[in-house]
C-alpha cells in the first residue's frame, strides 16, 4: 500500500501542532489516563493500531506504537484487517480515532479478536454525535459523520486490507455502540463499558488544526466545565469511550 501525500502531510503537521501546544499534550494525557484505567490486567502485549504521532506512550510506555505507514517514532506498521500478531498474544488493543476510518469495522473486530487473549480488551475513543457533536464533527470537521449511509459490517470476498481505499464516518461508533443500530453482530464479546465525554476543553483548545480558545491557565476551570457538561450526553458529549472483552463464543446447538 502507498502512503498518500495527503496522510504524510497531515502526519507532519500534527507533530509540528504538538511541540508547540502544551495544552494539548495535558488534554491527549488525560484522554490516555481514562484508556489506561480501562486496560485488562495480566500478561500479554499491548498494541495501539493507528499511533499517528505516538503520543500514548506518555501514558501507556509499554504500549506498542502502530500504524498503516512507518514512522521513526513507531514500533511497526499494522493494518487492522490483517495484524501480524499470533493468535491470543495481545492482551489489549487500543484505537484512538481509528475505527470511523474502518469501513468494514465487524471484520476488523475479528481480526482483533483472534490476536486478543481470553479476557482481552479493545478499546475505543472515538467522536460522539450529541448536538455539540454533530456541530464539532459536522460544519467544522473536513470527515463526514457518515449519519444517512449504511455500514457496510463485514468486508466482501473480494476486499484487500493492503488496497483498501479512504473511508470515514465519525458516527459510527455512536450508531454502533450508543443507538445500538442493526447490523453490529457481537457474539464473543462482552461490552465493558459505553461512556460519553463532554471533552469541551478538548473542542475549545483548537485540537490539532484549530486556534486555541482559552489559555493554559485555564485547564483546570474546563476540566471542572466537562465535568459538568458530562451530566447531558445527548446535549455536549463530543467523545465516546468503548470497551469490548473478548469472551468465549457459546457452541452452536444441535
């Protein structure tokens, strides 16, 4: 697979973004404490796919850095249709922003799947369609939320992980995993946990692209605000949190 111009591009410049706003280091930190919490114990490697920029090792520093490209800065190069880790070797999987770009996400959950040991976690932060959400991730967001089109669940025979073309659709997550749509089959994983996140501090600091709307200073009074704001999901949740465990699949009856 080649990496397009676009996907380097945007690499760089979320680096560049990153040295220069220590408010944003603080907020990714706090994001990565809330996926830490949620890790399984127990022996086995944990492997975060889609790294981007690395930055969950100031959190996580035994986690394996991964993306569909090479970086200095990454462990190796995974795509989540087809990861080179042996079946029951992974003891947590982590995806930050990575799954709205999954556009078969129940043949990828299988993938996952078989690398997970028993009691094994995949862990999701992803966006959040509340009315913020669909304000934030809608008008001033270049991805779609994909809301009006079908997911596609699992992948046709004939689909290639290595010439996978560009997908993404920010709901889907919420469609999946807060609305319950139909379509998302399940079996053989127990979901741990479904939690929405106001993250107004996160909206407010400009993200990556954006200009930052409040000074450093000021973290610990949005941090109290988010606190807040997280009481009416349906109104701020701009982030959503999700926890699969893998469990052992119920025999087929005769």
């Amino acid at each position: 697979m080649t990496e397009p111009v676009r996907h380097a591009e945007e690499a760089e410049q979320n680096l560049a973004s990153w040295r220069k706003k220590p408010l944003l280091q603080e907020i990714y930190r706090d994001f990565h404490r809330r996926i830490a919490a949620e890790l399984a114990p127990g022996d086995g490697l944990c492997v975060e796919l889609g790294s981007g920029i690395g930055n969950i090792r100031d959190v996580i520093p035994d986690c394996l850095r991964t993306d569909l490209f090479p970086r200095p800065w990454l462990d190796g190069v995974e795509n989540a249709y087809r990861l080179s880790q042996a079946d029951g070797s992974v003891r947590n999987l982590v995806l930050f922003d990575v799954f709205h770009h999954l556009a078969h996400p129940g043949t990828a959950l299988e993938e996952c799947r078989r690398v997970l040991s028993p009691g094994g976690r995949l862990i999701l932060f992803e966006p959040c369609v509340s009315l913020l959400g669909r304000l934030v991730y809608g008008p001033l967001h270049p991805e779609p939320l994909g809301l009006d089109k079908p997911i596609a669940w699992r992948a046709p025979e004939e689909f290639d992980p290595a010439a996978m073309d560009y997908y993404a659709a920010q709901g889907n997550a919420w469609r999946l995993f807060v609305r319950k749509e139909a379509g998302a089959d399940l079996a053989g994983w127990n979901l741990a946990r479904v939690e929405r996140l106001a993250a107004v501090s996160y909206v407010a600091s400009g993200g990556y692209s954006g200009p930052q709307l409040y000074p450093d200073a000021a973290l610990g009074l949005m941090r109290r605000l988010d606190r807040l704001c997280d009481h009416l999901p349906s109104i701020f949740a701009t982030r959503l949190l999700v926890v699969l465990e893998k469990t052992p699949v119920a025999p087929i009856s005769r």
